[in-house]
C-alpha cells in the first residue's frame, strides 16, 4: 500500500521535475529571441539615423513595455481589493444571518422564555420583530448602494 503511494509520489515528481525544465528552456530561449529582435531592431536605427537616436528609441520601447507592465499590476491589485472587499462583506453578512441559527443562541432564548413567560415577552419581540425589519431593510439599501460601481 505505502509502495504505491510512494510510486504515485515520485511518479508525479518526475512528471513536475520534467515539465519545469522543459518550461525554463523555453523561457530561456525566448529570452535570447528578444535580445537577439532588440539588437536587431538597435543596429538597424543606429545606421540609419545614430547611436543617440537607437538609444533613445530602445529606451522608448522598453519605457512602454514597463508602463503597461505597472498598469496591468495596479488593475490588478485593485480587482483584488475589491474582491476581497467583497468578500468581506459577504462574510459578516453570513456571520449575522449564522448567528441566529446557532443552537446555544436558540437553547438561550427558550430559556429566557420559560423563566419570564410568553405573555410578558409577547411586547418585547413584537417590538424587536420591528426594529429587526428596520434594519434589515436599510441593510438591503447600504447592499444595493455598494453594489454600484463607485467609479
């Protein structure tokens, strides 16, 4: 039994181990491509209109490339900022709704009903009942305005 999970183990190393070199190899080989296109690309600026100008163009061009390169990683940490925003909400919202369901809160309040009495507690909840749905309903409008893009 341990023979085969230790197969299944070092199987599946293998396969990783193989897989990541054959990925580095390509990354590398990409990477003397695109030295190779950027020499290409200085030399031919360079003779035509000089050293300063093949410079300044091979700056430009890897300029852009960061830029986007910034901008796609701030749209990025921002859609994560807002998921986990998101999700933080969601989570306390369930933490409320969970609380009301959890079994010691339910044994708590039968008791409490037992010691004082369904005709003295009958004013109590219908009062609560209310300010439960208050709530709940302004609850629902801060969703509904969250939910809109606040661009």
């Amino acid at each position: 039994m341990f023979q085969r999970i230790i197969d299944g183990i070092s199987a599946s190393t293998g396969t990783t181990v193989r897989l990541t070199s054959l990925a580095a190899g390509a990354a590398f080989a990409l990477f003397i491509t695109t030295c190779f296109l950027c020499a290409a690309a200085f030399i031919a600026v360079l003779e035509k209109y000089g050293p300063v100008q093949a410079c300044l163009a091979g700056a430009g061009v890897f300029f852009l490339l960061t830029l986007t390169a910034a901008v796609s990683y701030w749209a990025y940490k921002r859609q994560l900022r807002r998921e986990a925003q998101i999700a933080a909400e969601r989570a306390a919202k369930s933490m409320a709704q969970s609380m009301l369901t959890d079994p010691m809160l339910l044994a708590t309040g039968l008791q409490i009903v037992r010691a004082i009495g369904v005709k003295r507690l009958l004013p109590i909840l219908a009062i609560g009942g209310v300010a439960l749905g208050i709530m709940a309903s302004r609850a629902s409008i801060a969703d509904e305005a969250s939910a809109e893009p606040a661009e």
